[in-house]
C-alpha cells in the first residue's frame, strides 16, 4: 500500500519535471528552436491544433526556422497562427509551399522578461509538485491498517523525493537563464 502511493507520487513528480522543461523550451532565447513553435495552436478547419502536427520544422539558421505544412492548404492559418503567437514576435513570409520565421535580436529588456516568465513557470511547476506531495500525504493518512512509524517513514520518502524533483526543477531554471541571458 505504501509502496503503491509512494511510487505513483514519484511517476506524477517525474512528468511534472518533464511538463516544466517542456514549457521551458518554449520560451524563445537568441536562437530558432523548433520546440518553441510546438505548442502554437493553429485554427486547423475549426479545431486549435499544435503546429507540431500540422508541420515540419528545420533550423535553417542560427535565428531563422523553416516550416514545411503537411497540408498545403492550412498554410495562411499556419502563418496566421506564427504571428499572433505571444512572446515569439517572429517575421513570418511564404513562399506558396513553406514558411519561414525570421526571430529578432533579443534586448536586455526583453531577455530579463522572459527570464521572468521562466521564474513564474518554475514556481507553477513547484506547486503542482506541493500538491501532489500535499495528496499522496492524504492517502498515506487515509492507510487504516499500517502503523504509524511506517507511515511517518513513508512521509521522509515523500520528502525527499519531493525535494529531488524540486531540485530538478531549479536545475532546469538555472539552466534556461543562464541560455536566455547569454548574448
């Protein structure tokens, strides 16, 4: 039983990490990532859809991304979407068949901004780990038939694995500012 709500905590905190570094990769630095134009919803015949499925994306150059439509019809929603997209503010032009979106320099302004939008998503990431901790906690407590050292030595656990994911988090956001503050 333990063992059960103990592991199932571990599973969620690991892709709460994995949730927090993909949404890390979405915010832009000084160079073209396709990851950053993964998660652009685009209005694909009446449904947001993520670009990732509608396209492939190639670096062409250190700030420029070609994108290739797998439907050559969705290519103004596709550019339509690019443009409106916050926080990307790429030049966007095509060709008939492909897109390609030019990033601008980065300012200090803007890289201090955006180191902000990392912070709040790293803060957001630690408290979906407080909460799953604070919910496998409830069910360690709910446990009617184990004794109470056993719980309270399943609560360490929680703990520490609580605080290795946290860690990883804060990892990861050290990272991600030292790559957006880097000119």
């Amino acid at each position: 039983m333990i063992s059960d709500v103990l592991a199932e905590a571990k599973e969620k905190m690991q892709k709460a990490v994995e949730v927090a570094k993909d949404d890390f990769a979405t915010v832009r630095t000084g160079r073209a990532n396709p990851a950053l134009f993964q998660k652009v919803l685009v209005d694909y015949y009446g449904t947001p859809t993520p670009l990732g499925q509608l396209a492939s994306m190639v670096n062409q150059e250190a700030r420029t991304l070609v994108i290739t439509p797998f439907d050559k019809s969705a290519l103004k929603e596709i550019e339509k979407a690019i443009v409106n997209a916050p926080n990307l503010g790429a030049n966007v032009g095509n060709d008939g068949t492909i897109i390609r979106a030019t990033l601008p320099e980065l300012t200090e302004d803007r890289r201090k901004e955006f180191v902000k939008i990392v912070r709040d998503k790293a803060e957001q990431s630690r408290v979906s780990l407080r909460n799953i901790r604070r919910k496998a906690k409830d069910d360690l407590d709910s446990l009617k038939e184990v004794g109470e050292d056993e719980i309270a030595r399943a609560e360490k656990e929680l703990e520490a694995v609580t605080k290795s994911h946290v860690e990883a988090i804060d990892e990861a956001l050290k990272r991600k500012e030292a790559e957006l503050l880097e000119v």
